[in-house]
C-alpha cells in the first residue's frame, strides 16, 4: 500500500510539472506612489521616513501580468557589499525590519490586475535615528501539495522567484531628510568628449540627491545672444556631500567673460544661481597661470640673488688670497731655492777665520824670542 502511494505521489508530481505556471520577474512589477505630503514622496524613488514614536509610510501598486492569480510575500532583506558589489544578506537582518509593515502580506493579485499595498513605518518614542538601504523583497509562493476529490496527491514542485526593489528607510527628524542643497561654483574643462563644465553642487541634507537642470550663456560684456539650455539629468549627489555634473559645451561658448544661469531642480525644489566667469578650458586655471608666474618670476629673483652672492664671495676670496697667489706664480723659481742656498752652505768658509785663531796667538808663542836680549844683557854683565 505504501509502495503504491509513492508511486502515485511521483507519477502526479511529473503530469502537474507539464501543467506549472511560475511567476517570473516580468510576470509582476512595481511601481511607487507619489503624492505631496512631503519632499521625498514626491519623487518616484522608494523611501519611507518616521520620526521617532511617529508612522509614516509609501504606498506601492503591484500588477500581475499572468493570466493565473499570484500570491506575492513581501519582506525585507539586508545588504551587504562584497568587492564593491551589494547583494543581498540572508545571515542578517535589515534594522528597519523590526519597524515595517505591509497592509496585506501575503498579496494576492488576480489574473491581469493591480493591487495597492501599504508600506508603514512606526517607531516607539526614543527610538534612536537611523537611516539604511535594505531591499524590499517581492516572493511568489510555491503551491502545497493538494488532495484531489478522487483521492489522488497533486504536487507542485517549490519553484520560487525572489525579486529586490531597494528601499530608503529612514527614522529622524523630517527636517534632516529634507531636500537641502546649494549650488556652488562653475568651472570649465577639456574632457575626452571636448569642451564642458562642471557645476558643483553641495548636498546638504541625509539623503540621496536627484537633480536635474541646465546651463546659459550670455556675453558679459555685450549681453545680446543667449546661448543655451545646455541640459543635464539623472544626476545624484550623495548626502552630505559635494559633487559635480559635467555638462559637454559646444564650441560657440569662447574663452572670454561670461553671465552663466545655471538652475538645478531636485524633489520639486528648484534653485538658480548667476555667475560671471573668465571662461578658459585650459587644464590649468586663470587663478593657477598667476601663482605659477608669480613662483616663477620669484623663483628668477632668487636665482639670480644667488648669482650676485656667488660672485661676490669669489671676489672676496681673490682679495684676501691675493698674497698666495702672487707666490703661487713665482713657484717655480721657488722650487730653485736650494741654488739659492748655496752661498748659506758656504758659511764654514767665512768661519775660517775664526779657525785661524790660533795664527793670530802665534805672536804670544814667540814671546820667549822677545827675551833673548835679556840673555844678552847677562852676557854683558
């Protein structure tokens, strides 16, 4: 009897996978809601911010385009980044997870319908702000085996299609996530593409910044023309930053001085700014061509200071040498000074005459022939 339900079981199992409908991710879609309550509402992108012991919440529609009623889960599910890649974290789970909830979970959407679901945000009082990216996380369910009035197992295999929508979710005051932003400067460069500006822009606010907008030109000088809208779109700035969008200019805007308006619009919020530029698409600046030729002009004068104290020490050197160098140039009669000498080595020879010294005593020694008269004068007696 087992071995025969078994059977059955297997060969129900393989005529129902002939007969299995599955949803896919272009079986059912989502789109976001907008409406004016505040600035992020009115943008396509999905955030849901409260405030602390507040509920807030977004609305989304999910169409089927089966022609077979589908049974959506929603959840949310956390992120990680790998290598500079976000996926989603299975191991944990999002913080706002413990705050979310669906108006109606599982969604059940008939055949070639729409249904709108509620997303709702709600925080005790002292919750701590926070703000994070998780994924909202759209499931179809998988079919329960089923017992047929015959008394037959009809089985479905659990084949299950998991799509992520990300998600903004943010808890704080509304004013920190409000739409806050400045434009900055206009600079002008040389891009691969040609000539283009950069408009800076600062992101002020907690949240992500769309913006879009555009450039025009008019000569300072003589007004008259204006050239442009050069546009841009689908620009984002991150919060809490600074970041620029490049905008390709065509060759009619010169090096010369000019009036720019430039007009950026974000969440609705539009701001505009005028400028005047000396507009130069040199990779070095107006303001960095000066300091280089102010560090190259004092870079000369150094120089050539150097130059004059050099010169002026060699001079020094030459009077106080002066002396040296005069014998230095009569050296070689110098290296004849042992000829010079040589009288000096005949030096006994005027001594000579001391040695004969004792010729000049030789009269003493005679003295005994001074006596010879006395002898004669005894002779006489």
């Amino acid at each position: 009897m087992g071995r025969r339900l078994w059977i059955v079981f297997w060969v129900a199992a393989f005529v129902a996978l002939g007969n299995l409908h599955y949803a896919s991710a272009n079986d059912f879609n989502l789109r976001v809601v907008t409406d004016d309550r505040h600035d992020w509402t009115k943008s396509a992108t999905l955030k849901v911010i409260a405030e602390p012991g507040g509920e807030d919440y977004r609305e989304v529609i999910l169409t089927n385009g089966t022609n077979k009623v589908l049974a959506l889960n929603l959840d949310l599910a956390n992120t990680k980044t790998t290598d500079g890649k976000t996926s989603i974290d299975d191991d944990n789970d999002a913080i706002s997870a413990q705050f979310m909830t669906f108006s109606e979970n599982p969604v059940v959407i008939p055949a070639g319908s729409v249904k709108k679901v509620r997303l709702i945000v709600k925080t005790p009082v002292g919750t701590t702000p926070f703000s994070e990216t998780p994924y909202l996380l759209l499931s179809t369910q998988p079919k329960k085996p089923q017992i047929t009035q015959d008394g037959k197992i009809r089985a479905y295999l659990p084949v299950v299609n998991r799509v992520a929508f990300p998600i903004f979710v943010g808890v704080g005051k509304y004013s920190d996530f409000a739409t806050n932003f400045e434009i900055d400067d206009v600079q002008f460069y040389v891009s691969p593409q040609g000539n283009a500006a950069k408009l800076w822009i600062q992101n002020n606010g907690r949240l992500d910044l769309p913006i879009k907008g555009l450039l025009k030109f008019q000569d300072a000088a003589f007004a008259g023309q204006v050239f442009g809208p050069y546009k841009f779109d689908n620009a984002k700035v991150l919060p809490q930053s600074r970041a620029f969008v490049s905008i390709p200019l065509p060759s009619d805007i010169t090096e010369t001085t000019w009036r720019i308006f430039a007009e950026v619009d974000s969440n609705d919020v539009v701001k505009t700014k005028i400028f005047v530029k000396d507009v130069s698409f040199s990779s070095v600046s107006i303001l960095e061509r000066v300091i280089f030729g102010l560090i190259f002009v004092l870079s000369l004068v150094v120089l050539y200071w150097s130059y004059r104290q050099l010169r002026r020490g060699k001079n020094r050197n030459s009077d106080n040498q002066a002396p040296d160098l005069s014998t230095e140039v009569i050296d070689a009669p110098a290296k004849k000074a042992p000829a010079k000498k040589a009288p000096a080595k005949k030096a006994p020879a005027k001594k000579a005459p001391a040695k004969k010294a004792p010729a000049k005593k030789a009269p003493a020694k005679k003295a005994p022939a001074k006596k010879a008269p006395a002898k004669g004068r005894k002779r006489n007696a």
